[in-house]
C-alpha cells in the first residue's frame, strides 16, 4: 500500500454530491485541497471549501498535483478517469482516510479511496479506482477488481472477490468465497452466499437475482 502524502490535492468531477467526502477525508489527513475541477454535469457549487476550477483553466502546475475522483457511480467513475486524462492529469494516488484500518500486507490500486472507519483485511488486493466507503469491512485476502464500489457498512467475509465495476449497496454482507461478477449490483442490505453472475441486480436475504441484463450501477457499466 502506498498513500501519497502530498499537502494538495485537485478533487475531480466536483459537482456530484460525493465531492465534499473527499474534501473531508482530505482535512482529516492534515492535508488540502487546492482546487475543485467543475467538469461535471450537476448542481451550482455553493460555499466550496476550495477555488472551483474549470478543467480547461488548468495550469501545468495544477496538473502535475495529485488528483481524486469523485466516487460516483463506478460507470461514471471510469468516464471521469478517461476525462480526466484527456486534460493531462495522471497522479491518482490511493486516498486513505486516517481513521481506516488497512492491513499491512493489503496492497490497493491507482486511484482507490477508503473512507472512515473502513477496515481493509490482511492479504487483500484492489484494482484502480475502487471506492471503499465508510465503515465497509474487508476479510482477508479479498480481491476488488477495478472500480468496484462498497457502500456504507458493507460487510465481507475472507476469500470475496468483486467484479470490475460491481456495486455494494448499504450494509450489503458477502459470504466468504462468495464472487460478484463484474458490473453486478447488489441491494442495500442484501445478503450473498453463492456467487453473483456479471450484469446482475440481486436483492434480499438470502439475495436472488431481479434482474439479469443489467449494464451497471445507473445503467453505466465498467468495460471488461
């Protein structure tokens, strides 16, 4: 695990309303934000904690700070990702909010967030972009592939594996071994014990499918 501890960050995809988390995780790091990038469909800004900046005002010192992606939707999270390099940002380092608990031998991925009270076990492995979110808990040598989202109070047992750009509902619970397949979505509270296929909405306890051609969280999905 390698969190970059730089004293300035940019918050990218500023107007969905997940911004202002990483604006707090950032504070609680010691840390600051330099700029909100306004590219993003969405709201006017009112009272922003940071200058809101349009991505073609850039500056080639602006662009060489660390950047954060606002942990929308794992679809929108990845079009953000590609925008985002698109305007010459590449630093997306791991956000780990200082309140989390993240084993040693955990290793994550370009880009992942892990918000408060997270707790990520020992032996696990993210892809880029996954968005960990508060009080989620991880067992031991899970595996989240790339831009896999967790809820709030998400619960994994040891040996889960989460599909590219799969989505976790609030207090969503995995079984150990179990696997979510990429671009699935699993309800809020939702309890698994067997596998999730790939482009599947299950729901209940224990989860059943309700639908099984499902293109992603928000009807965007993660290429796989």
């Amino acid at each position: 695990m390698g969190a970059d501890q730089t004293a300035a960050w940019l918050v990218y995809a500023c107007r969905t309303s997940y911004a202002g988390e990483l604006v707090e995780m950032i504070g609680r790091r010691g840390e600051s934000v330099r700029a909100l990038l306004d590219n993003w469909d969405g709201p006017a800004i009112e009272s922003a904690p940071a200058p809101v900046v349009p991505v073609a005002e850039l500056d080639p010192t602006m662009r060489a700070l660390p950047t954060v992606i606002a942990p929308t939707t794992p679809g929108n999270r990845h079009r953000a990702r590609l925008d985002a390099e698109q305007h010459g940002l590449t630093r997306f380092p791991v956000l780990v909010d200082p309140t989390a608990v993240v084993a040693a031998s955990a290793s994550l991925g370009v880009g992942t967030t892990v918000n408060a009270g997270a707790v990520i076990g020992a032996s696990t492995m993210t892809g880029r972009m996954v968005c960990v979110n508060r009080s989620a808990s991880i067992g031991h040598d899970g595996v989240l592939h790339d831009y896999a989202s967790l809820g709030p109070g998400c619960l994994l047992g040891g040996h889960v594996t989460i599909g590219t750009g799969a989505f976790l509902g609030v207090g969503a619970v995995c079984a150990p071994e179990v696997t979510v397949g990429a671009n699935a979505t699993v309800g809020a509270g939702a309890v698994v014990v067997r596998d999730v296929a790939p482009n599947t909405v299950v729901v209940g306890n224990p989860a059943r499918p309700l639908r099984t051609d499902d293109p992603g969280y928000g009807g965007v999905g993660v290429p796989v």
